[in-house]
C-alpha cells in the first residue's frame, strides 16, 4: 500500500509540521487481473457456442447436386423468341417447352428481350413458358451501370420516340 505524507500545522517538524498519513488505492493489481478475466472470457465464449459433439456416421450417398445453370429464352428485336441460340418457331415452342418442363419441374426459366420489342411479345412469351409447366420464370434486365447508353433513342424525323 503506498502511503504518501502531508503536512499539517502544529507539528515539531522543523517547519513545525506534522508528517500526516495519506491513503491512496493501487489500481494496477486490479487492472492486471480484470485483463487476464477478459482474456479467459474471449478464449472461452467460442467454446461455450459449439453445442455437443457429435461423431457423424459415414455414408456412400453421392452429394447434393448444385443448382443447375438456369434456361434462357431471348427475344429478339424482331419478336423471334430463341432457346440458347436456337430460333423456336412458333408452332414448335410450346412442345419444346413442354419437353424441357417435364425433364426438370423445378428449373428456373429467364426471359430477356430486346429494348426494341413491344412489352406485349415478352409477355406472350411468359405465358407460354408458363403454359408449358415453369413455375420459376424471371425476367432479365440490364443494371444501369450497363454498356448500353441511358439516354432514349433520338425520334426519327417528323415522329416521336418509342
């Protein structure tokens, strides 16, 4: 414990002062430990977490297939709606479709058109995609940060712009 003195009046010091004792706690000790209980909490709060170990029994099951690549139908500036890069004619694409839904209900099927083709083609393309059985149907768009420039197309003479 340190002690420290004061002087006080009335004492036979030779400045006639008295040599009082002053009482001050040491916090070092206290510190020193509270760091060494931190440090045991942070080693020990990620073990506490873990649950019960457990020996997993081994198998021969084959893994998880992963997610498969989804389908693309694109559309053309023209309105001709294409597989991959297989042009779908119009009386073959539902069948074709058809075909595709029956191997893989769960298959997800994205749809991209073209900034030129009227909204009404991509959605009579989306109905018959879902004519055919895709449940999981989503469109594509380009994010604005895009190569494709964000002004519109300048109107042709004497017209208005679509």
């Amino acid at each position: 414990m340190a002690m420290g003195s004061i002087r006080a009046g009335g004492g036979d010091d030779e400045d006639g002062l008295d040599a009082a004792p002053m009482s001050e706690i040491n916090v070092t000790p206290m510190v020193d430990v509270m760091l060494v209980l931190l440090i045991i909490f942070m080693v020990a709060a990620p073990l506490m977490t873990t649950g019960v170990p457990v020996q997993l029994p081994k198998t021969t099951a084959q893994k998880v297939a992963q997610a498969q690549k989804p389908l693309e139908i694109s559309i053309d500036k023209d309105g001709k709606p294409y597989l991959a890069k297989e042009e779908l004619l119009p009386d073959a694409i539902l069948p074709r479709l058809r075909a595709l839904a029956a191997q893989d209900p769960n298959q997800v099927m994205l749809v991209r058109g073209d900034r030129e083709v009227p909204y009404g083609r991509i959605m009579e393309v989306m109905g018959i995609v879902g004519q055919a059985g895709f449940t999981k149907v989503s469109l594509i768009a380009q994010s604005p940060g895009g190569a494709l420039p964000a002004a519109p197309a300048a109107a042709p003479p004497g017209g208005t712009p679509r």
